[in-house]
C-alpha cells in the first residue's frame, strides 16, 4: 500500500479573475475522499494534476469581487460551489470560479453545511439523472446509503419518485434504521 503524500501549509497569490468570475473569500470548504485520491497521485491518468497544487472541491463563502461580465452575483452574496475541475484549490483563502459553477447559498444552512453538498449532490444528481435517468415508480439500490453520496443519492431519488432499497455497513445500520430523514423504502445490513 503506498504511504499518503503529506499537505503542507503555504502561501499562494489571489487568484486572477476572469471576465466571467466570483471571487469568493473561503468560509467553508469539503474535505472528500476524492481530495486525498489526487493529493495521492491515484487520478493522475485522467485529471493531469501538477503537483504541489491547492486542493478542495467545495467551496462555501462570501463574493468579494466579480468580472466585468457576471450578472448573477454581487459583493456581498453567499454563495457555495463546486468549482470545475481545472479550477480546483477550496483549500485557500481566496477562489475565483465562473459564475455557472456557483450558486447561492440558501438561509437555512451554515456555510459548513452548505460545503459539505455541492460534489456529493453532483455526484448523485450525475449518476441517477444524467446517466440512469431515473424515473417515477422506478426501483433503484444505493449502496453505501450511509455515505455522502449515498445520503443524498436517497433523497434525490425518493424526490423524482423511486423506490429506494440501500446497503449500510453494520456499524451504521442502527443509526440508518432509527432515522426517517432518508427517507428511504428498504434497508439492508452488510
């Protein structure tokens, strides 16, 4: 097994803004299993990542600047993201991002919150929309129901109208089993 590179704190210059871009000063960023894939070099075939590099896939926080040409965002506005793929680095003070990856953020969550959604809802919005194109009365299985993705991939689906079945492993399945807020129609212990 190989042994996990180490992060190391350091300085990088604010971000350049393009015509198109937010600046958002970072409140909140995601910590995901995918940040410690590409810090471990294990996606390097297909996100061609040069390394030392910031990382971080999601982003909550608070705009500070935009581009000559945004219309959806001002100074001022709470926001959360998943910034594209060539713009990754939540893990800084400062990210600018297209306004087309950004959203604003909604009053109920805080801005922890808010950053621990923006990959794991993609991820399951990408999987049972975009490529299943799940549909009402369907029946789908989500492994790991427990998870990031899993927790939202249930409520998603049981929204568009399936029938959920999920898998939790067995120190989590108390924990599933007790709670109504997935939402979910079967449970299985594995």
């Amino acid at each position: 097994m190989r042994k996990a590179a180490a992060l190391r704190l350091g300085e990088s210059p604010e971000p350049e803004l393009r015509d198109n871009d937010v600046m958002v000063e970072i409140h909140a960023a995601g910590v995901n299993l995918l940040d410690n894939k590409i810090r471990d070099g294990e996606f390097k075939l297909i996100l061609p990542y040069r390394l030392p590099l910031v990382l971080g896939n999601d982003v909550a926080g608070v705009v500070v600047r935009v581009g000559p040409k945004v219309r959806q965002f001002k100074p001022g506005d709470e926001v959360y993201a998943r910034p594209a793929q060539d713009r990754i680095g939540t893990f800084a003070e400062y990210i600018a991002m297209d306004e087309a990856d950004v959203a604003m953020k909604p009053n109920n969550p805080t801005m922890a919150e808010a950053a621990s959604v923006p990959l794991v809802a993609l991820t399951a919005w990408q999987v049972l929309v975009e490529r299943a194109k799940l549909q009402k009365g369907q029946k789908v299985l989500i492994h790991a129901g427990s998870g990031g993705v899993g927790t939202i991939a249930i409520q998603l689906a049981k929204h568009l109208g399936a029938f959920v079945a999920t898998t939790t492993s067995t120190g989590k399945y108390r924990s599933c089993e007790k709670s109504r807020r997935r939402r979910r129609d079967r449970l299985q212990e594995g």
